[in-house]
C-alpha cells in the first residue's frame, strides 16, 4: 500500500499556496545545494545525495509529478499539490493548501529515507506542518 506524507500550508505559513511549478523549483533548487556540496569536497555528491529526475505525465500537468531513479536502490517519489476544506479553532470553514509526497508501493527504503529529506527541506522552506509518513507531526512555521 501506498504511503503519504503532507505539508500543509498553516495560516501561520510563509506562503498559504503553493503551485506545482515552485515544488518543482525547490527540487532543483535542492538538487542544485546538494550538488555543490560535492563540489566543496571534492565528490560527485550530487548524483547520491538526490539521485531522481523529474517525470511529468500528461494527465498530471499542472497537478502532480514523479521523481525517477535509474539507481538500483531507488525506485520513485510522486509529488502533488491540492487543497482540502478544513474547519477552524472559531468553526469556520477554509480552504488549506498541502503538498503530498507519495511512496507507492515498489518504492524502496531508500525513497523512504530521501523522501522524508526532501518533505523537512520543503516544510522549512514553505513553513509549513510536516505529517510524515508514520504520522508524526513536524512544525515548521512560527508558533506562538
């Protein structure tokens, strides 16, 4: 069975929405960090630190994307974008943003562990709540 992570975008966030097109920028973005530390020490860091290229299908455009690895010991990472109606402390209903990262279910130990990295990397980018994939809760935005 599937497994799903979520960074949902908190009325105390940086950013209440977020678009398929800027989490694509911030895993290149993150590709591009991780790369340069293999530079600063003289390995090809990047291609272990972060070994997928984005894959886009038609019927996802502008929804969902997957990450593909050619590596034997990573499979895949699906990446979306929705919203979901939620109430409030004062019962009003809202509409909240969240990206989902999904592991299906070929995926390896391997996509679990980059998974959650790059889920941490985006939530503290985003400043958003991080619910990881055996449901603990990370908070990234300010908290009062």
């Amino acid at each position: 069975m599937a497994k799903n992570a979520y960074i949902k975008l908190v009325p105390a966030s940086a950013k209440q929405q977020v678009t398929i097109d800027e989490v694509k920028e911030l895993f290149y973005y993150y590709k591009d960090i991780t790369s340069k530390t293999g530079n600063q020490v003289d390995w090809q860091f990047g291609n272990a630190a972060f070994p997928y290229e984005v894959k886009e299908k038609e019927e996802g455009k502008g929804k969902w994307f997957y990450l593909h690895s050619d590596h034997e010991k990573y499979f895949a990472i699906l990446i979306g974008v929705d919203t979901e109606a939620i109430r409030d402390e004062n019962g009003e209903e809202r509409e909240q943003h969240y990206i989902q990262v999904t592991l299906p279910e070929q995926s390896t130990y391997g996509d679990k562990g980059k998974a959650n990295e790059f889920c941490k990397f985006l939530a503290k980018k985003t400043q958003g709540e991080l619910h990881l994939f055996n449901e603990r809760v990370m908070y990234y935005y300010p908290r009062k």
